[in-house]
C-alpha cells in the first residue's frame, strides 16, 4: 500500500541522520508529524479509492433520459440525493444494455440503474433498492406492424417469432407464457434495442416484446413511422420489480453502504417526491410528442 511505502521511506531518512555526521536541526516533533501525515492523509485516500461506482444507463423514461451528453432521471435522481453526503464517487455512462449485464456479472463497482428482478436473476446480482414504477411500466405486450395483422391472427402464437436484446428479462416471461400454452417459443436475441426494432420493420420476425410505447422517438430516429406498429397480446410479468442492482464482486461494505443510503432517503420522504416530478415530465413529454 502508498502509506507503508511512505513509511519506510522516512524511517531511511531516520536512519541517514543517525549515522551520518550531519549537523541537521530536525526534531522528533517534525518526524512524528510525518509519520502522522501518512497515515492520515494518504490511509483515508487509498481507502476511498474502493468507493468509487460506474453506473450503466440507457434510456428509460422516466428513470433516465439521454440528450447528447446529459443524463438526467428519476433514478439519477434518488441515486445523486442519497450519496452526496456519503464519501462514494459515482458516475454514468450510457452502454448497450446487454453488454452492461455481462460487465456488471463479472466486475465490481459496477450499478444498473434499472434492472428487472427474477429468478434467473436473483443470486447474480446485490438488490440495493426497489424503485417506484408506473403501473403502465410493469405491463408487456407483444407488437406487430399493423400490415401484418392478418397474417399473424391466422398463425396464432404457435409458431410466431419475436426478437428481444439479448438477457431481456421479457424473454421469460414471454417464454412461460407460450409454453402454457403448449407451444415453443422461437426468441431471437439480439445485441440492441435498434436492432430488435429494425427486424420487426424489416419482417425478420412477427413480434417485438415491450412496454407501453413510451419511445416513440427512438422508432422516428431509425426512420419508422410509430403509427405503422399496434400492440396486440398482453403478456403476464412474472419479474418482482424494477431495481437498482450491483455485482455479486462488489465489497459487502460498499453494498450495505449504499443501501442504507438509498434506504435513508426513501425515509425522507424524498424518492417519493422526485418520481411523482419525473413521471409529470413524462407524461407531459408524451402529449407533446403526440400533438
């Protein structure tokens, strides 16, 4: 460690004063001082070094929102507020979500900022709080392009296929459901949000999995027209919730620190307070985008 290398350098300097014939006026006041100063300046650094956290992020209204370089949202939000008094350094960097997984599995410090909750899941990740969701969030469906409509009633589910990025918590979900049915489920995982959209306009396959269309921005940006797609099957959600999570690497001292720090601010009252803002500037947001 920095400190004991420190340490040893002064207890040479020590020495050289001892054997050498030197007229030095250095008192044993000013070598303690040194010793204390490395043990409380660098000791506190070295220390704090292990308290920083990368956050993954990708755009969910409200949760997060990404305009350029700016991240801003609900669950930015909550995390800022609950470790600003707290000696963690964090920050956020949008990533492809499926790569942000397979990070944060195999690395520590790493936090996602809103991962479903379920079995598969459940000992990979620290649980460190349970975020506020909109009842529209915890609904998923299946998509079509509305040209197909007839030809996907005729086919049934039965051997209907779908795209959804790769780990999507949905997939299960979507998979319990068809097999009750008595069918198999013919998903296709791919590396990003785009490219499941692109197969679904590009007739790849019958079906995406999602939400409430909340992004219509992100179909106009890859040149599809939003009124094209309708919503046609509702899913059961079989997932316990949203969460913010954080590898299984990850020191348990840091864990339980930033849960009780996000724990501390749900008692104040706060997240409360910053998801009511959040889900107003979506839905206002929304009636804009549809105007």
């Amino acid at each position: 460690m920095l400190y004991f290398r420190c340490s040893y350098y002064y207890f040479d300097i020590i020495a050289s004063l001892l054997s050498c014939d030197v007229q030095v006026k250095v008192g044993m006041k000013s070598i303690f001082s040194l010793f204390l100063f490395s043990f409380v300046v660098l000791m506190p650094l070295s220390a704090k070094a292990s308290d920083r956290v990368l956050a993954y992020v990708e755009q969910i209204p409200p949760y997060v929102f990404i305009n350029r370089d700016k991240i801003t949202g609900s669950t930015i939000d909550i995390l800022d507020e609950a470790l600003i008094e707290s000696d963690i350094d964090i920050r956020y960097q949008e990533i492809i979500w499926s790569r942000a997984l397979h990070e944060s599995k195999n690395k520590p410090n790493i936090i996602l900022t809103g991962l479903i909750r379920n079995a598969f899941r459940e000992d990979k990740f620290h649980w460190l709080y349970k975020v506020p969701v909109h009842t529209n969030r915890q609904r998923y469906f299946l998509w079509q392009l509305k040209s197909k409509a007839n030809e996907n009633e005729k086919r049934g589910l039965k051997n209907a296929s779908i795209a959804v990025t790769q780990d999507d918590h949905k997939s299960k979900s979507y998979k319990s459901y068809v097999e009750s049915l008595g069918y198999q489920a013919n998903i296709y995982s791919v590396g990003s949000r785009e490219q499941v959209i692109h197969m679904l306009f590009k007739g790849r396959v019958d079906y995406i999995l999602g939400g409430v269309l909340h992004n219509a921005w992100k179909l106009k940006s890859l040149g599809y027209d939003p009124d094209m797609i309708e919503r046609v099957v509702e899913i059961p959600n079989t997932s316990q919730g949203l969460y913010i999570a954080i590898g299984k690497h990850t020191d348990i001292k840091l864990v339980n620190k930033i849960r009780k720090a996000l724990a501390d601010l749900e008692r104040s009252g706060r997240v409360s307070e910053i998801m009511s803002l959040w889900f107003k500037k979506t839905e206002k947001m929304s009636l804009l985008e549809n105007m």
